[in-house]
C-alpha cells in the first residue's frame, strides 16, 4: 500500500478529473482526423453505389430496350404474316371467280383487276391466270390486263397444278432475284390451281374440270419492307428481314437486299469477327426462333466502327408444309441508343450525387465548424477553470500544509489516504511510509485505535456526523495528547468517500491541567496540613520535653530509661513527619539563588553513595557540561533529585542501574533533568495519582506519601515541570520510570 498515493492532501488528483469531464478526449485532432476520413469515404461510398446503380440501371434500361424492340419484330412478323394470308385469301377467293374458272374473258380481266387492286400493296406486282384450255396467259398488273403466251414458269406452275393431289393447295415457291420490267427484284410465287368447281347461272353444274393455274407475282422486298421499313428503334434503330436461306428480304441499306447475311457483312467489314451475329442467325433465327440478344456490328446508318448492337428477333411462318418455310425479321439498334438513355439519367444523377456530396461536404464543414468553435469555447472554459482550480488548489494545499493542526484523510477501515507536513512532521514519517498506513496502528495504543476507528465508522454511517474525541499515542516511546474532529468527505451523489480527520496536540495543555490540578491539591493540602502540623507539634515537643527530664531522673540502661527512649524515637519519627508536613505547607515561602545543576547533582550522588553501593545500583552519569545556571534554593532542589533517587533505589530491588543525565533545551532556555531507573516501573492506576500528597504505594513506615508532591511544589515553585515515563513489564519488556524535570535557565547578563 505504501508509494501508492500521494501523500499530501492536494486537488491535483481534481485536476484530470476536470480535464476528463470538460476535454474527454481531443477535439481538434478528432475533427481534423474526421475531416480527412470521413469525407473520403463518404464519396467512395456514393461513388461506390453509383456505379453499382448504374450498372443496374443499363442492364435493367438495356434489358427493357431489348424487350420493346421484340415487340417491334414480333409486331412485323405478325404483319409481314398477316400480308401473306391477305394474299392467299386473295388468291382462294379469286380461284373460286366462275369468271375465272370458266374462262369467261369479258369479265376475267374485271375481276384480275380487282384482285390486283387489293394486292398491290402486299407487294403484288402482277396476276396470272395459265389457262390450260389454249395455254395462254392472261396477266393483271398495274396496267390493266392483256393476253399473252405463256412464261416457263407459267407452263411448270400450270402442269404441277394439274395434278390432281395439288388440288386446292397453294403453293410458294423460294425467293428467287428476277429481272422484272428491267429491275431486279427478288420474287416470290404464289400458285393456285382452277378447277371448274363453282356454279352460278351460266354454269348451273360443277364441270370440276382443271381450268388452269392462278399465280401471284410478288415482290418479296415490298412484301417484306411495307412493313418493317417504317419500324425505327430508339432514335436509329431499324429492322430486317431474311429469308430462310439467310438472303436479305429487306435491309435500310438497298444494297444488302439480295445479299446473303452471312456473306455480305463479311465482305463489307472482314477485319470484324460477325461469329456472333451468324450464330444468332444460323442456330436462332433460321429455325424460327423468339428472343433477344446481342452482337457485334461494323456500322450503322453511316457510321463506320465495330460498335454492338441490340437485337431482337421473331419468325414469320409462310405456310404449313413439310419443311416449315419460314422468314425471320429483325430489329437492331446500337446499344448507344441505351447508353443515350443511360446517359441521360446518368447525367440526373451526376446532378443528385453532386448535390449530395455537397451538401454533405458544406453540411460537416458547418459542423466542423461548429464543433471547432465549441472546441475552442470548451478550451478556453477548460483553461479558465484549470487556473481557477490551480490557484484554489495553490491556496488550498498553502492553507493545509501550513496549518499547525494535524489534517489528514483516511477510508472507511482507517486507511491514510493522505496527512499534512504537522502531521507528518508529528508522527515523524514521510510521504511513502505513512500512506496506506491504519491511522489506530500509528498511535500504538490500542484504546485510542478503537476509539479513532470507532469515531471513522460513525462518521461514514452517519455522514452529517462529526465527532470530537481525545486519546493518547506514543511517539518514539513518548506520550502525547490529540485532541482529533472527524468529518465526512461526501462525493457528488452525496455519499461519504473518505473521512477528514483536524488533530491538535494537546499534551501541554494536558500538562496544565494536570498541574493545576496537583497545584490546587497541594495548595488545599498545604493549607491542611500546616494546621495539623502546628497542632501536632506543640504536644510533641512537650512530650519530648518530659521525656529528656524523664531520662534525667532513671538510671541509665534500666527498664524505664529504654522505655523513655523508646517514647523519644517514636516522637522524634513524628517530629519528623510534622516537619516535612510543614516543609510541604511552607513551599511559596522561597528564596532564590543561582544553581548549578550539575554540581548539585554531584553533592546528591555523594550523598547517596553508601546506599546504592549497599543496594547494588550502579550509577551512570550523563552531565553535559556548560549547562546554563538555574534559579531556585540548592537545598530544596537536591531534596527534590534526593526523594527521586530514594524512589528509584526503593524500585530496584536486588540492584540495577541508576541513569542521571542533564543538558540544555530549548536552546539555552531551559535544563532538563533525567533520572531514570530499571525498577518494575508504576502501574497504570497509579501513574495519575503518584504527585498526590500521603499517597504511596510503600510498605507502612517505608514512606510518608510526601516526598514526590512536596517535590511537584518545589520544581513548580521554581517554573520548571517534573514529569515521568515509566514502562511495566505488562506494557514492555524494558521497564523503568524515567523522571523528567526542566527548569528554566537564567538568561546571561541574569546571573547574579
């Protein structure tokens, strides 16, 4: 425990305990830390999330694009598809013209006409009619109808209609590029064959006899490109059609039309990888196939560079043969179209984000600031009252460590928290020996440690209670007299945390009283026993008187005269009990004269020699030389070392050593007088009555009870002080009683 605590009673423990609860921490450095931190991450977090947002937004924006341009394609294919039922519609219903199967050529040229006019735009460039009776062709186109001789064509589509299992099929053929009216245009072919199967009232009965073949001529580009020519994806994006053999039906660019898709894009960029756009074409589009996807370009509307394109794809079914015929039309559009989209919202969130990262920025430079500015108030309010507490605890420890009272702390079980310079300098210990210390263990006395720790656990019980207790304590062997108040320390909750303890020394005040209190019984002694002396002495000298008369008129050595002598011892022995009675009443009757104690001293040990010899006292002599001279009468001082002696040769029974010492104190002020034996020392129920007169603790006859309270008078007389130290084998295994007298010195210049 000890070296753990301060040892002084200060409030710099206070000060940390300020600093903390005003400055927990420092707030510059946090907020300049904070600053380079926080703003960082913060806009690594917004960037972070960003980024991550508009990765989603093009993938969800590319993936909605996409869909709408299906739509797109499946929105063509559903019209290319619904042109080429309008045709084959147009085709039966023409079939089943009697105008037609009849050969009726007034009105099969009229009802050519209105056919043509319904399917011209479908793409139809003319209607032939291969009449197997002449095998000659009537043809309608968009200059009206005539007759001609048969094409080849006409005469294979004719011999393959009159089959009988072709009856009432329609049939398609591929696309084949042709050279029509000095064009070259990709056709298509659409067959019927005529049988004489209606009636009406020419032709009340069914012939149903083969009347030739009906063909559709066709422009596939027409057919193809009414409808997806219009079609516009995003602000650039257009659509396509092939056919099954991969060969363009229609293409915003008219040289591709024609082409064959695999081929054409190869040739026109062969630096650029178009695998993907094959693969899409071959293993998705070609096999009639619903999707979307993606793929590498090298232009677009007439810009040049491998760019990636969106797609979409859907099929357009021609007809229910074997093989499944079918074109596949397609809507493209760069994925700059979405990235435009993208951009545009990129650009709102450029905007969103700049604002955010803005305001966050001013927002914790405003805080920042704030925070600064509370800092700095928060500082100087902390400088304030570091001073302020400085200054107090400058003063308060001045006031604490000065003060002549004896002021420490100490926990509930009586531990030193901390003790003054006085009550150091009292206890004669420093700072790290007596912190930690138990304040009942310093006074090496077991009643006043009850009584200390006692007063501490009342205090702590009842924390508005201070108590105000006196007990003894030895200091290196010497008793002294606190006179201690105990008050609570209370924390902020109002709770006891430690115990103030003020102590005054008050041994000499003790002492006062103590010799006033020998004072006035000796004063009321006296007076009592100079009237029992005069009383008794009269009649003892009578007595003593008639005695010597007596002895006079009786033989000597005879019976009566050893009886008279008798009677003169015994009187004689109260004599002289009279006379010290009155020596003891007379003691304000005084005269001084210059002493020196050291040879007064000398003329008492000379005196007593014989008799420590006999009792086998050994004498030990301590007389400092020069010692300053004394006021007082010699022969009452050497009655007074004489009684001491006496007493201390009566404590040493069977011998021991007798220690007489003198030597100046209080610088020159004053002669101590130490006469110290090794006898059994004095009980503690008599240590407070021993200067009282007629008491005594010798056999009857041994002592009058007198010789230590006639002493008291005399030093006191004198303004000196006898006071005495002894230790009993109970308290001490080195026992003795050391008498202690001081008497004021003469001052120089006072001598005579």
């Amino acid at each position: 425990m000890k070296g753990k605590k301060t040892a002084s009673f200060s409030l710099k423990d206070l000060k940390p305990f300020l600093w903390e609860r005003f400055h927990p921490f420092n707030v510059k450095s946090f907020l300049i830390l904070a600053g380079i931190i926080i703003p960082p991450v913060l806009l690594s977090g917004v960037l972070i999330l960003a980024w991550m947002s508009t990765i989603k937004i093009k993938d969800v924006v590319t993936l909605n694009f996409n869909q709408q341009q299906l739509v797109l394609a499946q929105h063509a294919a559903g019209q290319i598809e619904n042109s080429i039922n309008i045709l084959k519609r147009e085709l039966s219903l023409l079939s089943f013209s009697p105008s037609i199967q009849y050969d009726e050529e007034v009105f099969m040229g009229k009802r050519m006409d209105i056919a043509f006019s319904s399917i011209k735009d479908e793409g139809g460039l003319e209607i032939r009619f291969v009449k197997n009776k002449d095998k000659k062709t009537i043809v309608a186109n968009s200059r009206g109808y005539n007759l001609s001789n048969p094409s080849a064509d006409d005469l294979y589509y004719l011999k393959q209609a009159g089959r009988e299992e072709n009856k009432g099929k329609i049939s398609l053929s591929d696309v084949s590029a042709k050279n029509y009216k000095n064009s070259q245009k990709l056709i298509i072919t659409m067959a019927l064959s005529v049988w004489q199967i209606s009636v009406d009232v020419t032709h009340p009965v069914a012939a149903n006899k083969f009347s030739g073949v009906l063909l559709f001529i066709i422009d596939a580009t027409a057919l193809a490109g009414e409808t997806t020519k219009n079609i516009i994806s995003g602000n650039t994006g257009y659509a396509w059609v092939i056919d099954r053999n991969g060969t363009f039906l229609y293409h915003p660019e008219k040289w591709f039309i024609g082409k064959n898709a695999f081929e054409v894009r190869k040739a026109k960029k062969p630096a650029i990888s178009f695998a993907r756009i094959n693969t899409i074409q071959r293993e998705k589009m070609l096999k009639g196939m619903v999707g979307t996807s993606w793929y590498i370009s090298g232009w677009h509307r007439g810009k040049e560079g491998e760019m990636k394109k969106l797609i979409a794809y859907a099929p357009i079914p021609l007809d229910n043969t074997a093989d499944n015929r079918i074109w596949s039309v397609a809507v493209v559009a760069p994925i700059s179209e979405v990235e435009g989209v993208i951009h545009e919202i990129q650009i709102r969130q450029f905007y969103l984000e700049g604002f955010t990262i803005l305001t966050i920025f001013f927002g914790g430079l405003l805080i920042v600031s704030l925070m600064l500015v509370w800092s700095s108030s928060l500082q100087k309010e902390v400088k304030n009252k570091t001073s302020e507490l400085i200054k107090s605890e400058s003063q308060y420890k001045s006031l604490i460590e000065h003060a002549n009272d004896i002021i420490f702390t100490v926990t509930h079980d009586g531990e030193i928290i901390s003790m003054n310079h006085a009550g150091r300098t009292f206890f004669k210990r420093d700072d790290e020996e007596i912190v930690g210390d138990n304040i009942g263990e310093i006074c090496f006395n077991e009643d006043s440690a009850s009584l200390q720790l006692k007063a501490i656990d009342d205090v702590f019980k009842a924390a508005r209670l201070s108590r105000q207790i006196t007990y003894p304590v030895i200091i290196s062997g010497n008793k002294y007299w606190l006179s201690t108040n105990f008050s609570a320390l209370l924390d902020d909750k109002g709770e006891v945390f430690a115990v103030l303890g003020i102590a005054r020394d008050f041994t000499e005040r003790k002492k006062i009283e103590e010799q006033m209190s020998h004072t006035e019984k000796l004063a009321s002694l006296g007076t009592l026993a100079a009237g029992v002396a005069h009383e008794i002495n009269n009649p003892l000298t009578i007595i003593l008187g008639f005695t010597d008369l007596l002895k006079e008129k009786v033989p000597a050595y005879s019976e009566y005269y050893e009886i008279l002598k008798t009677i003169e011892k015994q009187g004689l022995n109260a004599k002289r009990v009279v006379e010290n009675l009155l020596t003891f009443a007379r003691f304000s009757e005084y005269k001084e004269e210059n002493v020196d104690i050291n040879m007064n001293l000398k003329e008492v040990l000379t005196i007593v020699g014989n008799t420590l010899s006999l009792n086998k006292v050994a004498i030990v002599e301590e007389l400092s030389e020069s010692l300053p001279i004394v006021k007082g009468d010699p022969r009452e001082l050497q009655q007074v070392f004489l009684n001491i002696v006496n007493n201390a040769i009566s404590a040493m029974k069977g011998g021991g050593t007798l220690t007489i010492a003198a030597k100046m104190i209080d610088e020159g002020g004053a002669v101590e007088i130490k006469i110290s034996d090794t006898g059994s020392g004095i009980k503690k129920e008599y240590s407070t009555r021993i200067f009282d007169p007629l008491f005594t603790t010798k056999k009857v006859g041994e002592g009058t009870g007198l010789g230590l309270s006639v002493s008291y008078g005399i030093i006191a007389k004198y303004g000196g002080t006898i006071t005495f130290e002894t230790m009993t084998k109970e308290e001490s295994s080195k026992t003795g009683t050391t008498f202690i007298i001081t008497l004021p010195a003469v001052k120089a210049g006072n001598s005579q």
